[in-house]
C-alpha cells in the first residue's frame, strides 16, 4: 500500500474550487488547489492515512504502518 492521498483535504480542496466559505467549525487537512493549479502551496513533511483497518504515517522517505512496519517509501 503506498499512497499519499488523505482525504481530510479533499473537502477543504472542494470549498475552495467552488468559492465556498470555510464552514464554522474547525476542519482537518488542508486544500491543495494551489498545486492543483501549477502554483507552490502548503506542504507537511508527513501525512496520516487510513484505510479500512490500516493506518501509516509517511514521510517522503520512510511509511511506518499500525502494524509495527517501517518501510523505506522510496523503494514503494
């Protein structure tokens, strides 16, 4: 499983598409129109993903997974 896609993003990504306001209450992730759109944008030097019963942590360089593995993302 090597991934990089949360979907904690997607919405705020979605609102900014269509000129939406922000909702009230406080959002989890980030848009990610700018790189989208070509542009630099907000970048984190890691991302939190689950999947069904899997949950990883991955940096550019190493995915560490809920299931005590630590694997090196570039080989993925």
């Amino acid at each position: 499983m090597c991934t990089s896609h949360t979907t904690p993003h997607f919405l705020p990504t979605f609102l900014d598409l269509a000129s939406a306001p922000k909702p009230v209450q406080r959002m989890l992730g980030q848009s990610f129109l700018p790189q989208l759109m070509g542009e630099d944008g907000p970048a984190k030097p890691w991302v939190h993903v689950e999947y069904r019963d899997d949950r990883l942590i991955r940096t550019k360089e190493w995915i560490y997974t809920n299931k005590d593995k630590l694997m090196n993302a570039k080989a993925c």
